[in-house]
C-alpha cells in the first residue's frame, strides 16, 4: 500500500465509524399506522418526515457503500486508478474526494454527456 494511501484509509475508516453509528443511534422510520392519525396537517407533516428521513439514510448508506469500496481497493492495491481510463487518479482529487472512482476528466466526461442526454429533447 502507498504510503498517502494510508492516512486516505485511515479518515475513511473513521468516516464510516461516524455513518455506522449515527445510522445505529436514529431512531427507526415510522410504521405507516402512525401517519395516518391526527389531521391532514399532522399526516404531512410526517409524510414530510419520513421522506427526509429516508433521503437522509438513503444518502448515508450510499456514502458507505463508497466508503467500503475504496477501502476494498485499497486494500486490493488498484485504489487511485481510474476506472474508466485507468490512468492514476491525482492525489489531490482522491484526498478531496477519497471514494473516487475515476480521474476528473473522466467524471467530467461522464457528467457532461449525463447533461446533454436531459438537455436533448425533441420538441417537433
């Protein structure tokens, strides 16, 4: 393992010690009987709730599934690869971003053709 990789696994190490345990102390989503008392201001108000809630473990879950990946691929020495060019990815990018999967130009490529696809529509 390359030396600057190592303190990269180590914040990553300590960054999922903070999601699992800020996912273990929430308290779980509310059961669907518990929404439907009180009145339609109080029903919003928790479905409103609840889909913050879930956007917000759904977010962190998904910070953890890239956590738990570049930790792999660390330790499987192909960390700082891009996966698309494989070309390595800058040291700077992988301490900014450390679940990086691909160099910059690389994810820049891929936002923009994502942009273009939903900004190309045919209006005839």
């Amino acid at each position: 393992m390359r030396e600057e990789f190592k303190t990269i696994r180590a914040n990553l190490e300590k960054r999922r010690e903070v999601i699992l345990s800020k996912i273990s102390e929430e308290p779980p989503l509310q059961g669907s009987d518990d929404i439907t008392r009180g009145d339609s201001l109080d029903i919003a108000s928790s479905a409103r709730d609840r889909e913050i809630t879930f956007m917000l473990k759904s977010r962190e879950l998904d910070e953890l599934r890239a956590i738990e990946d570049a930790i792999e691929r660390i330790d499987r020495d192909d960390y700082g690869i891009c996966a698309s060019c494989e070309d390595p990815i800058e040291i700077k990018r992988l301490e900014a971003i450390p679940w990086a999967r691909f160099c910059r130009s690389c994810q820049e490529e891929m936002e923009n053709r994502k942009t273009a696809g939903r900004m190309h529509f045919d209006v005839s």
